[in-house]
C-alpha cells in the first residue's frame, strides 16, 4: 500500500459543515442538554428542533441519551428514547408515534464496508414504527425497519426486517411469536 491509500484510509465521508455542526451540538449537548432534571423533555425536545430534529409533540428525550446528528431524528408523537440510547444517527433515524426505544438501546445507522481496503462509511436509514418497543440494550443496525407494534426483546441483535407486532429475541435476533391485534399499537 503507497502512502496515498495509507491516508484515504483515515478520511472521513463528513464535510467540514457536518463536522461543524456536530461539534456545536456536543457543546450545546453537553451545557444545555445533558445536566437538565429528569422531567424537562419540553426543553430537551426545544433544543433537538433547534438542531433540525423533527420531534411530535408530547415526545419524552431522556437527558443521558447520545443523539449522534439530531437533524436526522424524528420522533412521532408520544414517542420515548430512554436513558442512555445511543442514537448513531449518521443517516435518518425515525421512531414512530407511541413507540419506546429503552435504556441502553443502540440505534446504529451506520457500518463499513468490510469488502473494501479503507472500509469507507456506508449509511442506512432506521425506522421504529408507531407502537413498537425497542428493550433494554438491544442493538438496530443500519437499514433496519422494526414494524408497528413489534417488540425487539432485551439484548437482542437486529439485523434485518421486524414484521409489524412480531415479538424477537436473542443474538442474532429471532421471531419468537406475534403479538395479538388488540394489544399491538
């Protein structure tokens, strides 16, 4: 390898303009976002419109959860990311109305491609339909669509497709059952 491909290995896909702008959000993050108490989601939910977040109303951002580029969030009505979510939104992440994204939860919208010697950024966009439940330390990957009403267990590894009111569990993550029509939004 020459000293050219030794550097486009450690370029970044980012624009300085990117750059810029998450580098202002993780201050404003860091003295208006994370030190706010618990119950002030109007003033969490103030800041992420200001950067570009599309956030419904009534919609509940706990203060230690990680919003990687706000400007590519959108959260529906009454939706909820939870204590320390990691939300990688490299590219458009969407979390439906009524829809839970629980503690430790990590949504990545982002990977490399493995098949190519400077493993450039390669980009996929994530949605959480209305009424589902991302639980506790479970991991979306990038391209990732969880249907409305469906569950994605604890811990478990979502690399494909949820159907709506699908119930999935484990690593990689399977479907374990449906959820009933009445319950599932």
């Amino acid at each position: 390898m020459n000293d050219a491909q030794d550097l486009t290995a450690f370029r970044t896909e980012h624009s300085p303009a990117n750059r810029a702008a998450r580098a202002l959000w993780g201050a404003v993050g860091l003295v208006l976002f994370r030190p706010t108490p618990r119950p002030l989601h109007a003033w969490r939910r103030f800041l992420l419109r200001c950067f570009g977040a599309r956030i419904g109303r009534g919609a509940r951002v706990y203060a230690s959860a990680k919003i990687w580029a706000p400007w590519n969030l959108t959260m529906g009505d009454f939706s909820v990311l939870g204590d320390d979510v990691d939300c990688y939104a490299v590219d458009r992440i969407e979390i439906g109305a009524h829809a839970v994204v629980s503690q430790y939860a990590h949504l990545c919208a982002a990977t490399h491609d493995i098949d190519r010697p400077n493993f450039p950024l390669v980009t996929r966009p994530i949605r959480i339909g209305a009424g589902a439940w991302v639980a506790a330390g479970a991991f979306v990957g990038p391209g990732v669509t969880v249907g409305d009403g469906a569950v994605v267990g604890a811990r478990a590894v979502v690399f494909r497709d949820v159907a709506p009111r699908a119930v999935v569990a484990g690593n990689p993550a399977r479907v374990l059952r449906t959820r009933d029509q009445r319950t599932a939004t």
